[in-house]
C-alpha cells in the first residue's frame, strides 16, 4: 500500500443518475479494489448530489474511498467543512494520479474539520510525484 493511503472499510462512487448525468466510468474504476476486498460500492448518489453524499459518510465504515470525476471532487471538498490547508478549487484535465486524503481532526458530536493532503498514485510510467496546485 501507498505511504499515507489505507485499507478502505467503505467504497463510494457516483451513479449514472443525477441532475448533470453521469457515467459508468467511477464504478468501473474501482470495481477491481471491491472485488479484492469483498466491498460493495456504495452508489446511491449522482453527479450533483454530493451535499448528501457528505451528509452520508459518518455512518459510513472509515477509510473511506470515493470515486468521483474530478470536475466534482472539489465540490465534495467544500461540503465537507473545515478542510485545511485549503483544497484546490480546480482539478487539472490531465491528472488522473493523485489521491485526495481527507483525515478526520475534530471528534464525533462537534463540527467537523479534516486535515488535507494529497498522495500521488505513482502506478503509471508518467506520473507525477507533485500535487495538484
């Protein structure tokens, strides 16, 4: 396993429904890791519900993996709260080799904030080993 990424309890990706559509392509991308470990993908929100999404995520088992087109994981970004140091609010078109990571800091009961990072993936010839600025 990557340095700073861990096992997932629970596998996120966006449906084919929703109000700007969407596509099959988050599922399939981590059909491979739910096979591996015996998770089933939680799809029950499309592109532009991803307030809800957030509201979802503390009954949820943690780590968590969410799989979004990254035109929408800002969006998630933002829903989450208090995230520092602050996400970017763009996700370059050709960059497909970060992970986003998203760590809990404030405990149950109070509002929630989360320290941010970014792990590249590192599995392609061609991947960069620099955030997303």
């Amino acid at each position: 396993m990557r340095p700073g990424l861990l096992r997932p309890a629970s596998l996120f990706a966006s449906n084919e429904t929703g109000p700007a559509g969407g596509s099959a392509r988050e599922i399939e991308t981590i059909s491979f890791l739910a096979a591996r470990t015996g998770l089933t993908i939680n799809t029950d929100f499309g592109v532009g519900d991803e307030p809800q999404l957030v509201a979802a995520l503390p009954s949820a088992g943690s780590p968590i993996l969410i799989c979004r087109e990254h035109d929408h994981i800002p969006t998630i970004a933002d829903a989450l709260g208090s995230v520092s140091p602050a996400v970017p609010q763009t996700w370059p078109d050709d960059r497909f080799d970060v992970v986003w990571v998203f760590v809990r800091t404030q405990s149950r009961g109070t509002t929630p904030s989360y320290r941010f990072s970014q792990v590249p993936e590192l599995l392609m010839p061609g991947d960069a080993n620099a955030p997303i600025s």
